[in-house]
C-alpha cells in the first residue's frame, strides 16, 4: 500500500491527499513528528521535508513530483492534460499557488495563530506532549506581537486581490482549467484550506480561519468551491484507507 509521510496541517501534504483520493488510491498516513521524526524521512528521502511519497521501492519527494507520478501510476482520471494550452495554464496556476500564494498563506496564518490560542492548540500535531503544549498555548499574545510585521498590509491587499479575481470568476461546479479536476485546482484549494479550514480538518479547525480573510464576503464562493471539492474528495468511505 502506498506510504503518505506527512505533516497533517501542511498545504502541500493537503494537495497530495487530494491527488490520491482524486485518483481513488489507498494509502497510508504516516504522520511526522516535527524534529525527530524528520530524521526517519531523511534516512526514506535524502531530505526532511514531507510530503514523501512511499510505494514500495520508489521513494518520491515533493507534492508536484508526488502528484505527477500518481498521474503514471494512475491515468485516470488524469490531473495533468494532455493538452499543451492546459498544460502550460495548469503549470502557471500550480507554481503560483505554492509559491506566492503560499507565503501569503504562511504568514497570513501565523498572523492569526498569534492571536488565538486556541488555533495554536488545534493547529500542533497530535503528538506533542501536554506541558509543551501548555506551553505554547498559554504564552501571552503581547509577547508574540512582534510576529504581526510578517504579514504586511501590502502582501495582504496583493493576496485578496488575487483571491477575489478568482472568486468573482468561479461557482462551487467550477474547475480553474479546461472542463475537468486537475492540478491546478488541488494546488489552490490546498493553499486557501489555511485561510478556512474545510471539513475535512477535523472538528478543532473546519470553519475556523483567518479573520478578514475566511470571512470575507467577497471570497465566499471561492470557498464554497473548495468545500464542494473537499466533500466530493473526503466523503467518508466505507472501505479502509
């Protein structure tokens, strides 16, 4: 069976669950431990950082490698077209969304977690041992302010501005590119599941979020179309997975 190493809050490891459940594929979540469990995935991969991909032999690092060789393992339904014009458009979106959208997000995040314990305590892996966990929820806001310059007024207007575009342009049957789920649409639905945490999240984050941002009226639609994906894709399913 296949080996998902992962981060569970991590966008990128989002965007391969998807691919796998796009593809209707069983697979196995292994999640990792910040710090020493990156040692196991460095010993699986040359590198610690997940998502990592386990099938057998083959060892595949990187959500975009992990995506395309999903794509050979299983053709269908395909995520990345045969068609040159959707391939290039599938690419674009694709390095926007985990690049500058994902700093955005990054930071866009922390900005929030900053000033809400609570989204500290739900966002810390489930692994992470009462006291420390304690810890970093009670540590008092004013103490971490300082992190609040990480998300300027500027990177925030240019990220709704982006984010509003393709709202104003999308309803919940959508896809970004030709007239079928692809990449494209994986990769941006992943990234803005940090601004405003689907279902799929567990009951500590779904609808929880970046104020300003998850409740953005002009953004609404942008997340219905990633709830209607994230329920098309997570359906409970009565079969192990």
């Amino acid at each position: 069976m296949l080996e998902l190493h992962q981060f569970r809050h991590s966008a990128f490891c989002l965007k391969v669950r998807m691919a796998l459940r796009a593809k209707g594929l069983s697979f196995q979540e292994v999640e990792v431990t910040p710090g020493i469990g990156q040692l196991a995935v460095f010993r699986l991969s040359g590198q610690r950082q997940v998502p990592v991909l386990v099938d057998g032999e083959t060892v595949v690092a990187d959500s975009t490698a992990i995506c395309r060789y999903l794509d050979e393992l299983q053709p269908e339904p395909p995520l990345i077209p045969k068609d040159p014009r959707a391939v290039a458009q599938i690419q674009l979106i694709e390095d926007w969304a985990d690049t500058t959208l994902a700093a955005s997000v990054r930071s866009a995040l922390l900005q929030a977690a900053v000033d809400d314990s609570d989204l500290r305590s739900a966002l810390l892996p489930d692994d992470v041992p009462g006291p420390i966990r304690q810890v970093m929820t009670g540590v008092p806001t004013g103490w971490l302010n300082g992190l609040n310059e990480l998300f300027g007024q500027e990177e925030r207007s240019a990220m709704l501005n982006n984010l509003i575009a393709m709202a104003d342009a999308l309803t919940s049957e959508s896809v970004l590119v030709g007239n079928a789920l692809s990449l494209a649409d994986l990769a941006v639905a992943a990234q803005i599941s940090l601004l405003r945490f689907p279902a799929s999240s567990g009951s500590l984050l779904a609808g929880r979020g970046v104020p300003g941002i998850s409740d953005h009226p002009r953004l609404q639609s942008l997340f219905n179309w990633r709830d209607q994906l994230d329920d098309r894709l997570f359906q409970p399913d009565p079969s192990p997975v």
